[in-house]
C-alpha cells in the first residue's frame, strides 16, 4: 500500500513538472514592452520604398520608430519632455521565398542575422533589402521580426527590450508598374578621405599657429590657465 501512495505521489509531481507554461505568461514580457512603448506614445513603423516588391527583384525597407506629437497644454517643458526610445537591432523571420540583407553603414547591404541602426538623413532606421523569389506566388505577405530597443532617461536605462513587428509585403510580376515613394533615408554623405588630406596639409601649420598664441600671450600677460 505505501508503495502505491509512493508512486502515485511521484506521478503526480512529474505531470506537474512537465505541464506546459500557458501561453499568457510566455507572452508577458512582450506586451509589457509592447505597453511600454504605447506609454511613450511609439510606434514601431516600416517604410517601404516602393510600395510593392517585384518577383526577382529587392525592395528597400526602413524601420524606425515614430512617436506621436502630444503634449500636455497646461504641463511645463519638463513633464512634457519623453524619455528618449532608442533603437538597438532587428531580426526578420525567415520566411520561404524571400531573402533579407540588412546595411551597416547606410549604403552597402550584407546578409546578416541582425540588422543595427545606421544613420541617414532622414535619422536613426534600421535599413533592409528584401527579394522575392523569381517563382514566388503573388499576392499578400505579412513578415514577423522582433525589434530590440531600450528607454532612457531620468537617469535610469531600462536595457535591452523586445517588441514583435510586422512587415506587410506585397507581392508583383517581375515587370509590374510600381510607384517610387517619397524616400528620405539616403546615407548621410562622409568625406573620410578629404578629411585625412586636410589634416595632412594642415598639420605642419598647427604647431606654429600654438606657438604665435602662446606667444602673444606672454607679450600682453594674458592668463593660460
């Protein structure tokens, strides 16, 4: 008799042990980033340089986030001012049929698992090339990926956080007409090597420069330090 009680105590405890987490407490790290953003007004957003991807060919894609312009009329400057919301990466799902390259400086694009920020004239995105298949069927896609971000403010840094976005694709024939949006994300425009040139010809002239001032400055008594 003990060893049934036993046995049946154990079974007990393993059925337990293996019973699955529901599906709400996986989820709650999520929606509370999700809120999180809402709070503050954020909405993850994609633009889409052309509106639709042709069949073989590569559609543009910029992530950013977006907060809305509200504003409490009778708060002062600083209850109005929002902790600043920054983005740290993205990954898209992979998806049959489509195959995604992300930018690291802008303008060139890899094939990568994560996609980071860069900078463009339009601000802080994260910029994604995505291709069709030259056989995928047309029609409507929606693509899952999961952003990363962070709040900070008032001092505090709220780490690493993650949201679940969803990128709508449409699908068209290879030669389809297609319509260029209003693209505002071109790489900001780096002049690294004019810059190297300028400080090798400007160079010799520093010294002398420090030394005429330093000298002037002894001749009239002026205080350095």
């Amino acid at each position: 008799m003990l060893r049934k009680i036993v046995a049946l105590v154990l079974i007990r405890c393993i059925a337990q042990a293996q019973t699955p987490t529901p599906l709400q407490d996986v989820a709650k790290p999520a929606q509370a980033a999700e809120q999180k953003l809402a709070d503050l007004n954020i909405t993850p957003v994609t633009t889409a340089r052309y509106g639709k991807l042709r069949r073989g060919r590569i559609e543009e894609l910029a992530i950013h986030l977006e907060r809305s312009q509200t504003t409490c009329p009778g708060c002062t400057p600083g209850q109005n001012r929002q902790p600043y919301v920054q983005m740290q990466s993205l990954e898209i799902e992979p998806a049959k049929g489509f195959s995604v390259q992300f930018s690291y400086d802008g303008k060139h694009f890899r094939s990568r698992n994560k996609g980071n920020i860069v900078f463009t004239k339009g601000g802080a995105v994260i910029l994604a090339k995505l291709k069709a298949q030259k056989d995928l069927g047309l029609g409507e896609y929606v693509l899952r990926g999961k952003l990363w971000f962070q709040v900070i403010g008032k001092g505090r840094n709220s780490g690493p956080e993650q949201v679940e976005i969803l990128i709508p694709v449409t699908v068209v024939d290879h030669d389809a007409p297609i319509v260029k949006s209003s693209w505002r994300y071109a790489p900001v425009p780096g002049h690294p090597l004019r810059t190297t040139v300028a400080t090798i010809l400007l160079g010799p002239l520093l010294l002398p420069a420090v030394l005429v001032i330093i000298l002037y400055c002894v001749a009239i008594d002026c205080d350095l330090h």
